[in-house]
C-alpha cells in the first residue's frame, strides 16, 4: 500500500469519525425522576455511599390497611444513574398479606398484582425518595371489599450516617474538576444530598464565560428549601436544577421544613473566562538506546515533552505532543491530531477515544539533521476519578506497524490531575541509506500546565 492510498484512507475514517461528533450536545432533565430511576433494566454504577435500604424505613400514611405487613428488603438497595447527572437509589419493597386476599400496588405509573400467599411475600422495586410524592398506594380485595392504604419512604440513617454528615453528601463525578465542597456543619442528621455539575459555555461581551449548573438533590427536607434567603420549590421529586456564574463561588440552600431546621452551603470553582486554548509541559528521565551502523548508546537522558490542546466542543479538540530527547544524537518528535471522544460508558467513568493526525520525527544520523512524516493513529481508554476525585486514567498509543523497515510505537500510561505522572515508551525505527537507525526511550515523565489561551 502507498503512503498516498494510507494517507487518504486515514483521512476518509478521520472525517467520518469527526461528522459523528460535529453535533451539539444537550442535557435535559427527565420528566419524572422515578419513573427513570424505576425503569433502568440493568444498572451499573459505582456506588457513591455504602448506604443500604436499612438507613430508609416504610411507614403507612394514615390508616394502615390490617393484616398487611411491609418492609423494605434489606441489601436490596441498588444505585441508578438517572439523567446524567445523578445517582439515585431504589430498593425492594416487601409485602406479605392475608391468604386468600388479592391487592394491587401502584407506584409511579406501574401497578404490581399482590399475592396472599404467605410463602411467597411479592417483591416490588421502589424509588427510595422520601415523602409524600413517591406514594405508594395499595389496594386490597379481602371478601369482596376494597380497602385502601397508602405508603411512604423516609430516610432514617443508621448511625454510622447520622452522626457524620460528610457521608450523607454525595458529590457526582461530573462534578470533579469543578471544586465542589459542601459546609454541613448546620444539616440535619435525618437528610442527605446528591450533587451533579455541567458547564454550559456562554458568550460573553469580550470572551466566553462560564455557566455552571448544579443539580441538587436534598432528601427528606420537604419540597420547598431556600436558596440564598429565596423560596424556591423543587422541580420534582426533592431536585432544584441550579444555573450559577464564577461569583459569588457559594451557595446557601436552607429548609425549615418538617419541623426542623438545615442548611448547606455549596463551595464551587468556576473561571470567569473559558480559554479553549492549553499548554502543558512535562520533564523526566528517561533509558534511551539508539542502534545504527553509525552509534550504539544506551544512556539515561532528560526527556522534555510539550502538551498543547484547542477546545471546539465536548466531544472534539485539536491536540498537539512534542518530545525531545536531550542527547548529542538527539530526535524531536512533534504530533497534531484530532482527538474525538466516542464513548463514555459505565457509569460515565470510562471514556474511549480516537486520534487521528500524523506526526514528524527529526533526527540526528551520522552529524547530519533527517526527519520523516508518517500517520500513525491513535487510540485513548480513560478512567475518571480513578483512586482519588479529580485524578483520571489514561492509557493510549499510537501504532504505526513495520512497513519496509519504518515503524512507530507510542505507548503511555497517565495518572493525575492538573499535575500528572506518565510512563511513556516510544520506539521507532528508520531506513538510512544501507542502514536502519531504531530508537527507543522509557521512562518518567512529571507534567504540569505552563497557560491557558484564548
């Protein structure tokens, strides 16, 4: 195969790959939070707390309905990713009637056939949200008469969570990079909370700014908080969806509800200007090995890599990477990629990505300056929040397999944040007149960002 026919066939696959993300991306909130919560088939999260269905109790609304005993199954809590943005739970409600009598219970829209036989108590899935808008009401047919009942959830902790309020708030990890912290020196010890952050990007006068939504989730404080002093009642089943700007950087949310006072206040760190443009740079040592006809080295050297990236959207960057070696037979290694984001999955902490681009390798042979063009493309598997908030995993590599006598292998494994630590191959090999020079450097590379622009 040509280097042309590669070239265009690594050009054909790189625009469709960038027509596939070349759309706007939108978040809306579902109409009925439990409803979603309830209708997720097969969920996976990571879970945020080790709460279970024993820190919520069931509790009849009224009259009870006699000889209908209900609890909630214990263990059967499970987390759901709802919206994006949340991480709700929902548990097994268990129920175990008179023999001979038939029911039907309705929660949510989906109404579940009751059974009166005591062996076999019915098991229905229930959204674990306190109050009176996640009823669930019961009806039983017990010789030909119909009797009424109604139930709801309330959050009732055990005391690994009622005496620390730093585990009843649960921060998403879309929320990581944003400095989101909470002051719960004033909050109840019968409620919690679940926080989910997006960044909406908004044009500005003279530069783009920063708008910073929040979407709260506060159980068991009634559906009315203040927010900064301001009554404002939730959009549905105990969320406020709040749009914030870099100032004032907190938030207060307070309720008197249920006869008891809470407060929060939300800390966040949001830039007043988004800059799309970044430059980072990384120093480390490395085991460089250099093998020709002309040198054989085998050393431990200082490599410098530059990181540079532009922002179009999300899902879309232009990426730059230089490396150079500091040696007397020294190489540069200078790449420009499109780095497009096709997949996040698992609870949103996984994240796949392509590179396409080339990239050019200047060397040192034989005291004179050579330097070659090829496209090896690249592939990125990341995972967010890894053993620390704010810190992610990224493993990658660009491949470019041995085609008369040219190759090109680079490998990399990085952990952090803003600071990040990289173990880094990078191997290629070359022709040269009757020769083939193959370089290969290994090693440790401490980056950290030098600015961000325009």
């Amino acid at each position: 195969m040509t280097m042309l026919m590669r070239y265009a066939i690594t050009l054909f696959f790189g625009f469709g790959f960038f027509l596939q993300t070349s759309h706007s991306v939108t978040h809306d909130l579902s109409p009925s939070i439990p409803d979603e919560l309830l209708s997720e088939s097969v969920p996976f999260t990571f879970p945020p707390s080790e709460m279970d269905s024993e820190d919520f109790k069931v509790s009849w609304a009224g009259t009870p309905v006699s000889d209908v005993n209900v609890s909630l199954k214990p263990g059967s809590l499970t987390w759901v990713r709802v919206s994006d943005v949340l991480v709700l739970p929902r548990g097994h409600l268990k129920i175990e009637m008179k023999s001979g009598d038939r029911g039907i219970v309705t929660h949510h829209q989906k109404s579940h056939l009751l059974s009166g036989d005591s062996d076999s108590p019915t098991l229905i899935p229930v959204a674990l949200i306190s109050g009176s808008q996640n009823k669930i009401s019961i009806q039983i047919d017990r010789n030909g008469k119909t009797i009424s009942g109604a139930l709801v959830i309330t959050y009732s902790p055990r005391d690994q969570f009622r005496n620390h309020a730093d585990l009843r708030v649960l921060i998403d990890t879309t929320c990581s990079q944003k400095g989101i912290g909470v002051d719960t020196s004033e909050m109840t010890i019968d409620s919690w909370m679940y926080l989910g952050c997006r960044t909406v990007w908004m044009d500005g006068d003279d530069f783009p700014r920063s708008s910073f939504e929040i979407f709260v989730f506060m159980d068991n404080v009634g559906q009315e908080i203040r927010i900064d002093g301001i009554p404002v009642r939730s959009l549905q089943s105990s969320i406020w969806p709040l749009r914030v700007n870099s100032k004032p950087g907190n938030i207060e949310l307070s309720s008197s509800a249920l006869d008891r006072h809470s407060k929060v206040v939300i800390h966040y760190k949001v830039p007043e200007r988004m800059r799309k443009g970044f430059l980072g740079m990384g120093i480390g040592p490395f085991h460089y090995r250099v093998s020709s006809q002309v040198d054989e080295i085998s050393a431990t050297i200082p490599l410098a890599t530059l990181y540079a990236s532009y922002f179009w959207r999300e899902s879309l960057r232009t990426v730059a990477f230089n490396a150079f070696s500091g040696h007397r037979n020294w190489f540069n290694d200078f790449g420009l990629y499109m780095w497009v984001n096709q997949l996040v999955f698992l609870d949103k902490r996984f994240t796949w990505n392509l590179l396409f681009g080339a990239h050019v390798i200047t060397y040192k042979y034989d005291g004179e300056v050579r330097s070659r063009i090829s496209a090896p493309q690249g592939v990125e598997f990341g995972f967010r929040d890894f053993l620390n908030k704010g810190k992610n995993l990224n493993v990658g590599s660009f491949l470019y397999p041995s085609i008369n006598d040219r190759s090109y292998y680079n490998l990399w494994l990085r952990w952090g944040g803003s600071i990040f630590y990289e173990l880094n191959y990078i191997a290629w090999t070359e022709p040269v007149n009757d020769d083939k020079i193959t370089n290969s450097s290994l090693g440790l590379t401490i980056g950290f960002p030098l600015l961000q622009f325009l």
